[in-house]
C-alpha cells in the first residue's frame, strides 16, 4: 500500500465511540455534552480516561465533583447527542429541551433514560495538559439495558439493539454494521 505523510496531526478514519457526560450543575439541575477523546485504562480493574480540551461547563463541573456519568450515544441518541454538542453549557438555555433524565444508582450523577450502556464514573487523577485536561476514572457503576444481560441472545443481537454513532474525527457520524467478524483468537492461525 503507497503510502502519503499528511499536513495534519489528525486522526482521520480511526473510529470513536462517542458519549454525552452528564453533570450536576451547581444550581442541581444536569448538563449534558457530546465526547469521543475517551478510552480504557488497566489500573488492577477496568477504568476510564478522557480528555476535555479548552474551557467548558462540562470540565468546571467535572473539576469541581469530581464524578460524571458517561452515556453511550445510540442512533435514536443522535439528534439529541449533536445538539448537546454544538451547544455551549455556558449558554443560558442549554438544556431546555425534551430530554429524560434520572439519578445515577451509585454516584450523585444525572443519567439519560434512553442510552443502554452508562458508566458511572469518578476522578481519581486530572493531568492538566497545554490547554486541555486528562481525567483518569475509575468505574463505580455500569447501568446497562437490561436487554444487553440476557445472555440467551447473541452478541451481535445484542449489538443491534446497542447500534452505536461513531465519528472518526472528520466531522462526520457513521453507523456501525453489526455483523460479527469472529471473537479474539479465531483467526491468529490464519497468517501462520
Ligand atoms: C462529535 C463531537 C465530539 C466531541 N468530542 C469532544 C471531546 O472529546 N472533548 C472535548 O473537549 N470536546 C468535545 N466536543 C465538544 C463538546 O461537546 C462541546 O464543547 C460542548 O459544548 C460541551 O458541552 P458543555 O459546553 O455543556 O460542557 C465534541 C463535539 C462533537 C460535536
């Protein structure tokens, strides 16, 4: 394959979940953003990190509790999810719009009723960076669909029901196709 080295310091064509953080604002009432700078870390368990580049209501309220909840953006999501991003929480009105919301089972964090698969998650550690913030969490809570713990359907079933947005920084969502290309293993003695 020719290859080409680019101008840019992009990440053009590498796929991102993408995941609207909930916070308490400090009137009480939530706030909701749009992210995809967020991945998984080894720390004796699972855990989270993201990144919150320049200044935002998201990252002041994150600094200040601590917790946030992370809610996987879905297609039904979208519209909702790519408004809450392309508006600033620092605008007065932000979350005037029809969105259900409940508490967090375990943390003091607003959830979104419609998203299947939610983290509820705690700072441990923030690396403030030139300009933008690192946040390593660890994992307190998983509220999952409870269509994604039966385990009598498969997992490209259940993938489905999930049916995930992601972007690949080219401002751009795309669907994922669900079809399973095989599980972790399967195909190591293929190349040999
Ligand atoms: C698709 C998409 C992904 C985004 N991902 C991030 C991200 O990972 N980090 C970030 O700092 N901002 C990201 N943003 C921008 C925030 O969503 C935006 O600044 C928003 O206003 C944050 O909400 P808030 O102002 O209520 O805190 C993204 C926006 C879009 C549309």
């Amino acid at each position: 394959m020719e290859k080409v080295s680019l101008d840019d310091m992009s990440n053009k064509f590498c796929p991102q979940a993408l995941f609207l953080y909930g916070t308490y604002k400090e009137d009480g009432t939530p706030n909701f953003g749009l992210f995809c700078w967020i991945s998984y870390c080894w720390d004796a368990e699972l855990g989270v990190m993201a990144c919150i580049g320049g200044e935002k209501l998201t990252k002041d309220r994150i600094r200040k509790t601590k917790v946030f909840s992370a809610n996987l953006v879905t297609e039904s999501l979208l519209p909702l999810a790519d408004y809450l991003g392309n508006t600033e929480g620092y605008a007065a009105g932000k979350m005037n719009v029809p969105i259900e919301v409940e508490p967090g089972a375990v943390l003091d964090v607003p959830v979104l009723k419609e998203s299947p698969w939610i983290f509820e998650l705690e700072v441990i550690q923030s690396m403030p960076l030139d300009g933008g913030d690192v946040f390593l969490c660890k994992i307190r809570n998983v509220l999952a669909a409870k269509e994604l713990a039966d385990e009598s359907k498969s997992l490209e079933e259940r993938m489905k029901f999930v049916a995930p947005v992601i972007t690949a920084g080219i401002q751009k969502y795309f669907k994922l196709n669900p079809e399973s290309m095989g599980a972790w293993g399967d195909w190591k003695n293929a190349i040999l």
